[in-house]
C-alpha cells in the first residue's frame, strides 16, 4: 500500500502538485460564482466591440457609396475629399477581472 509520503513524491515527480492547485482553484471559482462573473464580464467586452466594429463598418460601406455617387456624378478623383484617418491602434483590450 502507497503511503501519503509516496503519492507526494509521485505527484512532485510528474507535476501533480500544478495541476492539484488549479483544479481547487477552479471549483473555488466555481463555487463562489467568480468564474461566472468573470465571463459574464468578458462576454459584455466583447459584444461592445463587436458593436463598435458593426458601426464603423457601416459607416465605412457608406463612404464608399457616397464617394462613388460622387464619381459618377462626375467629379474628378482628385477633388473628392480625401477618406478619413482610422483611428490609431489602442492595443489589446484588457479583459482580466480587476481585484
């Protein structure tokens, strides 16, 4: 029969110890509702910027279609106004609960 001492020298061998840690770690989260929380936080991140996303690229669908009313209206290239600056990249967006 294994002794407590052989099963801790078995599981510090092959990285038990790790993965003993997050699994506690995730019922702990799971059972105090962080987890969810957490989710629900990144859920509502990402449904803001799938809007913002959605409404630029209206906006820019419609550039495109006024500016080619412009042409064919007959306004030369060189005197359409030129397309707007995109806004500089802010980097990733930091979903990560803050505690």
């Amino acid at each position: 029969m294994w002794g407590a001492q052989e099963i801790a020298i078995v599981l510090g061998a092959i990285g038990g110890g790790a993965f003993i840690r997050e699994a506690v770690s995730a019922v702990w989260r799971a059972a105090t509702g962080r987890e969810g929380r957490r989710r629900a936080d990144s859920d509502a991140g990402w449904r803001a910027r799938d809007r913002e996303a959605t409404k630029r690229r209206k906006l820019q669908e419609y550039a495109t279609h006024l500016r080619m009313e412009l042409m064919a209206a007959g306004v030369p290239m060189h005197e359409l106004p030129p397309w707007p600056r995109s806004a500089p990249d802010t980097g990733p967006t930091n979903t990560k609960e803050k505690t």
